[in-house]
C-alpha cells in the first residue's frame, strides 16, 4: 500500500466528523487548479484550449488559500495546466502545508529539477510526476518525444533528496498491458511511494477523442493490468484499494462529485474537474446550488463512460470507511482479475448532453474585460507569457 497510515487516519478523522455533524455531502480532495497555462500541448487534454487571456491567468497565493480553508478538505491536488509555472506555487505549497492539508503537487516535471529547490521535504507534501507508460507510450501521450527521459531524471533526484513521489499514470484505448505492467515494475523499482491510476480524461474539447476509454475497455484494461501484479516487488498504489477493484469492473459505484471539488481561475467549476458546466463564486454556492442528481452515470449522457478518479475515488473511499473488512480483503487479495463483473449501471434514462463551455468562455472574457486593473492585480489578474515562465 502506498497511502501512508498516517495520512488514512487523518482522512478518515476528517470524514468520521463530517458524518458525525450530520454532514450528507462534503469534500475529501480540493482540486486546485490556480493556472490553465502549460509547457505542453498534449492531445488527450482540453485544459489548454483557451484564448491567451485566460491562459495568462493567475490564481493568487490569497485565492488559493482562501479556496482551501473555505473548502476544508484534508488533501489538495494542485494541478493545471503545469503549476510549476506560476512563480509563486513554493509559497502556495508551504501556505497548504501550514493549514495542515496533504498536499500533491502535480507536474510534467520539466521546471522541476530547476525549481525543486524552492521547496523542502514534508511527510505531507508529494510531487506527483506525471508519466503514462513508458518512453514510447509517454511520448505518445504528451506529443512530444524526449519527455520521459527528463521526468524520470527529475524524480530521481527530487527521490534522492528526500522528498516523497509517485507518479500519475493516466491510460487511454491504445495502452497495451504488458507494457504497463512492465512500467510498473520499473517506476517501483525507482522507488517511488505511489503510482496514481486513472483512465483517460474524456475532455469534450480534448484534440484526439479517439482514444479515450469506454467502461467496459477500461475494465477489460485494467483487468490485464493488474493480473500482472506479480513477483516479489508488489506495486504501491496510491489509489485505494476499492477503486482498483472497481477499475477492474468489481465495484457498481455512482459518482461523487462533490467529493473533489474544483477551484480554477473561473471560480468553482460545476460540477466537476472533468466537465465545465457553470462556476460559482464561493465553495458554499457550489455545494447548496448545483443540480447534483443531474449528473452521473446514468444520469447524463457525458457522464456515460466515465470511471475516472476524480469522480469515483471519493465513493470507494466512504464505501471502505462504512465497510472497512470489505477494504482490507480488497487490500489483500488486490483487485480481482477473473470472475464476473458487477452490474452496469442503466443509461436508459440518462439526460442528452449539453455543449455549454463556449459560453462560460465568453462570458469569463467579457468579465475580464470590464475587470479594473487594480481588481486584476487584487484577484491575480493576467501576466504576459514571459512572466508566466
């Protein structure tokens, strides 16, 4: 297991007091996301399709901050975007990590050999490097060769001085399980503490939408996966153990939503970190007023095939707090590989989807556009592309 006892006790602290103060929804992981700009273009992700306006965007360490203590979750996953562009994330890190938060700083790991200094070695801070297979799988992945090779130098050396890692793995249609399986032993025998799984993203405004998975591929996939989890250099998942087991089609889970909240440069994002359906201004409007029986599988046609973390980790983590023996067999035996599946979801009466992020786009434009510089400046405004890096 890759989760630390310590971090699974001060979770499960957390969600034992929500459940005492009668609290039916609440959050486990801030997804923070203080900028959209990127040192890559990957063609599985719709997080950089944006005008420069936006891109230039800074969420502030007060904004960030502010999102965190408002929002109360005991982990925050800083994304983006890549965060290691915005030039004030050492202090955003340490701010989190004062509140008392876990904090994953997620990164491509290209800035990171140059910027790692600016941060110190915590029990509860990671660097989660993103790497989604091996050299050739990666290069594919990210569109651009020669990636690997640098990410993996860097957590290297992030590794050696003294910091915990994992790597972020996200898999789409043409992974092959062999290969992962072999990735996987490679990245474990590098040392990392975790390796972090998830199905590809289904951005609807993503380039390529041709490799994103189905439910049943992705079941069929990580099945092949982790029946290959042999020998004596057991992978150490930093996913819990019933999400695995519902990757591998063992679990009939519905979404949690409100279980990762997102904060970007838009405000928090409706009604989850895949799909941008509307914004609210504070944590407390996005939980009384969004429409969360409108979303999920079952519910909403873009929700169909989604079984990504985002979504699903927070289910399987209240179903191992409410039924903990059923965690620790998943945790020992490992996700079951043979068998049948658990019953799919009904989409019969699922909702059409609805195109609305062009919008929400145009409508943070013409906000930003009657935006006075010192509100700007205040909110943390835009800055040119050479001050971004």
């Amino acid at each position: 297991m890759g989760i630390p006892l310590a971090q699974q006790a001060k979770v499960a602290a957390y969600v034992l007091k929500q459940q005492l103060m009668g609290r039916k929804r609440f959050p486990l992981v801030l997804m923070l996301e203080p900028l959209f700009r990127c040192n890559l273009a990957c063609a599985g992700c719709g997080k950089i399709d944006y005008p420069d306006a936006i891109l230039n965007k800074r969420l502030s360490v007060a904004e960030c901050l502010e999102a965190s203590a408002e929002c109360g979750a005991p982990v925050v996953a800083i994304a983006g975007g890549e965060p290691l562009l915005h030039k004030e994330m050492p202090a955003i890190v340490e701010g989190l990590l004062a509140q008392g938060r876990i904090v994953i700083l997620c990164t491509n790991a290209l800035l990171l050999e140059k910027r790692m200094d600016a941060y110190k070695p915590h029990p509860r801070f990671i660097w989660d490097i993103h790497l989604d297979g091996d050299q050739a799988q990666h290069a594919w992945a990210v569109s651009q060769d020669g990636v690997y090779d640098r990410a993996v130098d860097a957590l290297k050396k992030v590794r050696d001085a003294g910091f915990r890692t994992a790597i972020n793995c996200t898999l789409f249609n043409n992974a092959d399980p062999e290969r992962t399986a072999k990735f996987f032993d490679d990245v474990t025998a590098m040392g990392v503490d975790n390796i972090m799984l998830s199905p590809g993203y289904a951005y609807e405004r993503a380039p390529d939408q041709k490799h994103f998975l189905n439910r049943q591929k992705t079941k069929d996939l990580f099945r092949d996966i982790f029946a290959r989890n042999k020998g004596d250099a057991k992978w150490r998942m930093g996913n819990s153990p019933l999400f695995l087991d519902f990757l591998a089609g063992n679990q009939t889970y519905g979404c949690t939503p409100w279980g990762n909240p997102t904060r970007n440069v838009f405000g928090w994002q409706r009604p989850c970190y895949l799909l941008g359906e509307g914004y609210a201004k504070s944590f407390t409007e996005l939980m009384d007023t969004t429409e969360w029986d409108k979303y999920g599988v079952g519910n909403y046609e873009k929700c169909a095939d989604c079984m990504v973390h985002s979504g699903f980790e927070a289910t399987a983590a209240l179903d191992a707090l409410k039924r903990p023996w059923k965690a620790v067999a998943a945790q020992i035996r490992g996700p079951r590989t043979t068998g049948p599946m658990a019953p799919e979801i009904d989409l019969s009466q699922q909702r059409p989807a609805e195109y609305v992020f062009s919008a929400h786009v145009q409508q943070a434009m013409n906000d930003m556009a009657h935006e006075t510089p010192a509100r700007g400046a205040k909110h943390g405004g835009t800055a040119p592309p050479a001050a971004a890096e």
